[in-house]
C-alpha cells in the first residue's frame, strides 16, 4: 500500500470520527440528562422552590419520601437541619414519613434533638415519630436531649413514651448518662417524674431498630 493511499484513508477517518467525537461532547452524559424525579425533588425542597415541590407531589404523592442515593437523607432531614418549621409542617401534611432514616439511621426527631430545635422536635412527637428510633450507634434522641442537659426536650421526650434505660451500643441508658450529672442533679429529677411512663410501656432493647 502506498504511503498516498494511506494518507487518504487516514483523512476519510478523520472526517468520520470528528463529527461522532464533537456530537459525544455535545450530548449530556447519562447521568446529567437523566437525574431521578427524587433528585429533582430533593434539590427543589433544598433551594425552597415551591412551585417544583407542589408539582412533584402532585404528580406522584410517593415522591415526598424519596432519598438521597448516597446518604439516604429525605425531605424531613433537609428541612429539619435548616430549622424550618414551615417547610416541615408542609411536608408532613403531605405525607412525609416522620420516622424515616438516613443511611446512618438517624431520624428527622434526633436531628431536631441534637440541633436543641425544640419546636421542630414537639411538632415530630406531635405527628407521632417514635422516640425510640436509634441510629447505628443505638443512640436515641433522649440520649442526645440527656447529652445537651435539654431539660425541656428531655420531658417532651419522656411524655412521649421514650424509654430512659433504653441502651446505646455502649451499653449505657439515658439514664445512666444523667446519673453522670450526679444523682440528684434537674436531669435524674426529669427522668424519675415524667420517665415512669415510657418505662412501663417501652420494651427494653439495645442496638438500632430496623
């Protein structure tokens, strides 16, 4: 073959190939052109666009529990972690699981919790989310209203029915963590007046709940 005719079918080559190659850069990859419904949902509840989140709903009343793919977040913990009660009372009202977990089994209610969102977390406990719900680590949100010496959190909880010897994978209760605050310090008072509840009704368990 001659070095001419290799030339020329190196250029019809080259014709070919640039216009497949310039199409390739122009079209979305797969996964910028197809981003999950969910995705779309989750993004506009983020960016509180209204309009987008209504018409999600409305389209598919399922879609208000998505979750993020790589953390498992849904709805609730995206406006819990902003502290908007609005957007929570909103999404609840539509259908929101109040006791959904992310990937590290942490509940809408213990966010609300460990941010002393005491508003957020009434409103959780008044939608019935469970008290109890522990994440990976068995901790429950009265462990972390103990942590935070909340005593108001610490009582909501307790009338909730929270189990206060409920134990974390330490092996240690709410409970036990007040006694740390000494035994006759405001936490072990909130605990053996409004604790006596949820001790009777809760069964005791240790490690996350699935």
């Amino acid at each position: 073959m001659t070095i001419r005719r290799v030339v020329g079918l190196s250029r019809v080559a080259l014709k070919v190939a640039v216009p497949v190659l310039a199409m390739s850069l122009l079209a979305p990859s797969p996964a910028r052109a197809d981003f999950s419904e969910g995705y779309k949902f989750l993004e506009a509840v983020k960016k509180k666009e209204g309009d987008k989140v209504e018409e999600a709903i409305m389209k598919s009343s399922q879609i208000v529990n998505a979750k993020d793919v790589t953390s498992g977040e849904g709805a609730l913990h995206i406006v819990t972690a902003r502290r908007d009660l609005t957007w929570l009372s909103y999404l609840i009202a539509k259908g929101a699981n109040v006791n959904a977990t992310d990937d590290r089994g942490r509940s809408p209610l213990e966010l609300a919790v460990n941010l002393g969102w005491r508003e957020g977390a009434q409103l959780l406990l008044d939608q019935k989310a469970s008290p109890d719900t522990s994440n990976d680590a068995g901790e429950t949100p009265l462990i972390f209203a103990v942590h935070r010496k909340d005593l108001q959190l610490t009582k909501a909880l307790l009338e909730a029915g929270a189990n206060p010897d409920r134990s974390d994978n330490s092996g240690r209760s709410a409970r036990d963590y007040a006694k740390v605050e000494g035994g006759g310090s405001q936490l072990m008072s909130v605990i053996e007046t409004y604790g006596k509840k949820g001790a009777k009704t809760a069964k005791p368990v240790y490690g996350p709940t699935f």
